[in-house]
C-alpha cells in the first residue's frame, strides 16, 4: 500500500473514531481484522482503560459488559466469522441483561477471492443478525454524524446493541 493511500485511510479512521467518542463512546475491546487496522493503529495508542484488545470475540462481549456496567460506553470490534462464534454470549449477556453498545464487524465475505474460509458466513451475516433480532446496518462509505446520532439513541434506549457491517476498503 502506498503512503498516500496509508494516510487516506488512517483520515478516514481519524475521522470515524472521532464521530464516534463525540457521541459517547469511550471503551474499545476486539479480535483485529485487517480491514479495521488502522482504526486498531489508532486505538493501540490509547490507555487501556479506553482500549483493551482481546483473544477472542466472546472475551471482548464479556470485557464490553464490563465496561459498561463500570460506567462506560463500549465499542466491539470483530470479523464476522467472529461474530458467528459470539452470538451466544451476546444474546445471554447483552439481550437478558440489557447491555448497550456499538458491534463493528468486519464484512468479509464471497468478494475476499482466495479466502474461501469467509463464503458462508460473509453470505448469512445479516440472515444470522436478524435471526437474533439484532438492528444492523452496513457502513459503505463514511457514516454521517445523524446516521450515529440515531444509532447512540436506539443503544441508549433500548439498552441493547447495534451492528455495523463494515465492508473492505471503508476503514481500512
């Protein structure tokens, strides 16, 4: 990647991790994907009390909780093969319990050539998040300042959280 294109995306992950602390959230815990690295670049050089990696997708929904029930407003981030493997800790922690957050899931999926392994989840991601009752949407291009204004209302009201489908190349 060229270093134009480098300081293109770090702006662009600049810009939406800054929209998305201006309306509240202030907690990120995820597994990396390389379509979110330089968002993750940008949060690696935070404290850890703002961003905490972790080992995998069902760690990071337990960790969100945490944080949450601490006082703050937490952000997932995750592939969505990921999130195939954390819907059981989301729907019996974050449904019953009423935790709210913002779920950022990479979607990888039939348009990854040479990556077989993402076909069948990048194909039933969003049948999977309805299937849980789960609100989503899917970030093509920059997310507007009143698409996140209505999203941070639905978490914070229904205590629940919201899924952005983040395609290849948005955040990258």
């Amino acid at each position: 990647m060229s270093p134009l294109i480098n300081i293109i995306n770090d702006m662009k992950a600049e810009k939406f991790l800054k929209l998305l602390e201006q309306n509240g959230f202030n907690y990120f815990t995820g597994v990396p994907c390389s379509y979110l690295k330089s968002l993750i670049g940008l949060l690696e050089k935070r404290p850890n009390d703002f961003h905490t990696p972790a080992l995998r997708e069902d760690i990071a929904v337990g960790l969100a909780a945490g944080a949450y029930l601490g006082g703050k407003m937490p952000v997932i981030y995750m592939q969505n093969s990921g999130l195939g493997y954390s819907l059981e800790a989301f729907s019996s922690i974050h449904m019953i319990y009423h935790i709210p957050g913002l779920i950022l899931v990479t979607y990888r999926g039939p348009e990854d050539k040479g990556w077989e392994e993402h076909k069948v989840m990048g194909e039933n991601t969003e049948k999977l998040l309805e299937i849980f009752g789960f609100k989503y949407s899917i970030l093509n291009e920059n997310i507007s300042e009143t698409e996140m204004i209505e999203i941070k209302a639905y978490i914070t009201k229904e205590e629940l959280p919201w899924f952005v489908l983040i395609n290849k190349g948005i955040l990258e």
